[in-house]
C-alpha cells in the first residue's frame, strides 16, 4: 500500500509538474504565436484594404479620364461640325455674290444698252 500511495504521489507530482511545463513554458509559447497570428492578420488586412483604396483610386482615375476623353471627342466632334458649317456658308457666300456680280453686270449692260438707245434716239 505504501508502495501505492507513493505512486499515486509520484504520479501527481508529475502531474503537476506537466500542469506547470504547459503553464510557464508551453502556453505562453502558442500565446506568443496566437499574438503573431492576429498581428499577422491585422497586417494583412491593413495591406488588403491599402490595395482595395489604390485599385479604387485608379478605377476612379481610369473613370475621370474616360470622361476626360469623352469630353475631348465630343469637343473636336463640335468642332467638326461647326468647321463644317462654316465651310458651307462660305460657300453660300460665295455663290451668292456670283450671282449678285453677274446680276449686276447684267444690269450694267442692260443699262448700257438703255443709254446706247437713249444716245441713239438724241441724235
């Protein structure tokens, strides 16, 4: 019985000895890690939500001058357009004081004529 009961002694001591290794050694060795891994995963989040803000921010870059350029194509289209207008008119003009000039000679002529009769009648 004596043999028993140091036994039962002996197998507490280790026990406990096994409650103290896993207590002073053990525990604070994965508590370390556990820290490591939120550390390590808050880092990675923080990494995770500047690469979110950057590809954000070139979306938005990318939308702007998307827009920019949108903007620029519809202004040289604008400007087509009035160039193409102005060109017109020109032309408008153009034919349009042709025909005033030949109207005009043709009057000049007419009156020519006219003076040429008158002149003829005079004498």
């Amino acid at each position: 019985m004596e043999n028993f009961t140091t036994v039962v002694e002996a197998l507490i001591l280790i026990c406990t000895a096994l409650g103290g290794f896993r207590e002073a050694i053990l525990k604070p060795y994965f508590s370390h890690r556990d820290k490591e891994r939120e550390w390590k995963e808050k880092y990675d989040q923080v990494i995770e939500e500047r690469e979110n803000e950057r590809e954000e921010r070139q979306k938005e870059r990318a939308k702007m001058l998307g827009d920019k350029y949108d903007q620029l194509v519809q202004s040289i289209s604008n400007l087509s357009n009035l160039v193409n207008r102005l060109g017109a008119e020109q032309q408008q003009m153009a034919l349009d004081e042709a025909r005033f000039h030949e109207r005009f000679e043709s009057v000049e002529r007419r009156l020519d004529d006219i003076q040429k009769r008158v002149d003829s009648y005079s004498q």
